[in-house]
C-alpha cells in the first residue's frame, strides 16, 4: 500500500500546534510532545497503524493505568534499562566510575522502612521453607573508606515472588528495612535467599510480553537503596548467583558486576562465624561517588510507594 503523503501528517502536526498560546504551557513538554507526535505520526503512516489497532493501544494503556502496572511496563520495554545506560553515559562524560553500577530500581520501593544501626533482620514473618543467607558488607567512597552515616536500604519478595505492602497478606515492611552504618561503614542483614518473581498473570506487562514472543520473569536478586549526604543516592540490585535467569532478565536490571559469590556455609562451619545454623553468605560493598553538579544526579522523583508512620 503506498504510504500517507507526507504532507498530509505535517499538515496535522502544524495545526496541532498552531493551538498552543505563545508564552502559556510548559515549553520542555510542548517539546517533548510535538517530538512524541511527530514521531507517532510517521510510524502510523510507515507501519500502516489501522484505527483498530490504535484503539486496542487505548484499552491496553487504560487497563494497564487501572492496574498500576506503568512502572512494570517501563522496566519490561527496556526504558528504565535506557535511563540507567543515559545516565551512566552522562557519568563517562564527565570523568565519573561508579564502580558500585546503578540498575534499575523497578516499581516495588516502599518508603519508611523500620531503621536499625548497622544489623537487621528482614523478616517480619519469618519464612521457615527459606535458605538462611546473611548479606553484608562495607559502604565506601572512592578512596575505599567507610562512610559513616551512610544508609543502606533493602527489599526482597518472599518465596511466593511477592513483596509486602503490594502483597497484603504480609506485614507492613516484611523483607524491608533501612540499615544506618556506624563508624566502621559496616552493614549485616539476616533474611533468606529470594527467589525470581513474573509479572501479574494477564495483567497488562504479561499481556505485551506474551504478544512480544517474550517471558515476562525475573531472576532472584535484592534491591537497595544507599545514601549518605553528600553522596549520589545509589540505586542498585544483587543477583543471586547460579539463577539460570540471571542473564535473561526480562527487565535486564543484571549486571556482571552485581553478580557477588554466594557461599554456603554448613551448619557445622557456623559458629566460625558466630551464627549457629547452615546459612549462604554473600559479601557485597556498596562504592559511593562524591555528588557531582555536572553529572546526572542519583535520586529522581518519581511517585513511590509510602507508609505513614
Ligand atoms: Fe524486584
């Protein structure tokens, strides 16, 4: 079929925008949108996009608002992956390695975890069908020194794959706590290895990825949070090393330098080091980078998930 004339969609285009008021609206969005538009329009007349496809796009982007599945969506197609590989290319730039790599936080945070000093337990419901592990490590800056009042926060899904506060047959802040590190910028927690999770079945995410001849799972990994002032806020994950989805990751947060070792103790090398059951262990340093004015900055904005003290 031959395409649109190519006048007939600049047409468009230029009578949209002959309706924005000079001076009224927001110019970085009027930008943004135009582009969108603009580059909608020309994959619409290049793809052949029918009316009945782009209503069936409508109802997907409806339901997939009424299930709050946006952020799952974004890490899904790759765009929060994009963020972090314009972000760490903005970090290049300017001279800046971060050898703690950022990934993708994805959309399970939940603000106020209860805080401790240096030790935490995760559980709030114990797992009794869990491996024991016992994660730590030091936060450090770029010379390698401790970070004294750094804050390390962490989250992990349960063995059903699900996370407390999205999951509401778990306590509030099961598998989420802060850990504020003391002088020696030394942070333990006590929880249990976590397993890979798929996004909601036939919700919106499972949907476009069935349709995009993809799985929609993750492998087994751990989030964090570390901050400190004067340091870029590091968002990043740990894979649990051996899960054969840690290289196909459909929301590709792995990366080789958040693979740490895990070794399994057995009960009886335990009290070596002053824990009385077999666990799995995994040493991990979280590496700060100093805040910077000219680089991308740590933290962004977006709509997190709260809990009322
Ligand atoms: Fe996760």
């Amino acid at each position: 079929m031959k395409r649109i004339d190519q006048k007939i969609i600049d047409q468009t285009l230029e009578l949209i925008k002959s309706q924005e008021r000079e001076g009224a609206g927001n110019e970085r969005i009027k930008t943004i949108v135009n582009r969108l538009l603009n580059d909608l329009f020309n994959a619409m007349a290049d793809l052949d996009i029918t009316s009945e496809e782009m209503w069936k796009a409508c109802d997907w982007l409806t339901q997939t608002g009424k299930n709050n599945e946006y952020g799952l969506v974004y890490a899904g197609l790759g765009i929060e992956k994009f963020m972090d590989d314009m972000m760490d290319w903005e970090d290049e730039q300017v001279g800046i390695h971060n050898k703690t790599p950022r990934t993708i936080e994805g959309p399970l945070y939940v603000a106020g975890s209860p805080e401790s000093t240096s030790y935490a337990e995760l559980e709030t419901e114990a797992e009794p069908d869990g491996e024991r592990l016992y994660m730590s490590g030091v936060v450090r800056d770029e010379n390698g020194n401790p970070i004294p009042g750094a804050k390390v926060e962490v989250w992990h899904c349960n063995l059903k794959g699900l996370y407390s506060h999205f999951d509401s047959s778990q306590p509030e802040f099961n598998l989420r706590r802060a850990i504020n590190v003391a002088e020696d910028g030394k942070y333990e927690f006590k929880s249990f290895v976590p397993v890979g999770y798929a996004c909601p079945p036939n919700g919106s995410t499972d949907t476009l990825m069935k349709l995009l001849g993809r799985h929609g799972a993750r492998p087994a990994h751990i989030h964090f949070f570390v901050t400190a002032p004067g340091y870029r806020k590091l968002t990043t994950q740990i894979n649990i090393e051996g899960d054969p989805l840690t290289f196909d990751d459909f929301a590709f947060a792995t990366r080789p330098e958040l693979v740490p070792h895990i070794e399994r103790i057995p009960a009886e090398d335990a009290p070596k080091y002053g824990k009385d059951e077999a666990f799995a262990k995994i040493d991990f340093d979280f590496n700060m980078v100093h805040e910077v004015t000219d680089a991308a900055p740590g933290e962004n904005h977006r709509t997190r998930a709260t809990v009322e003290a």
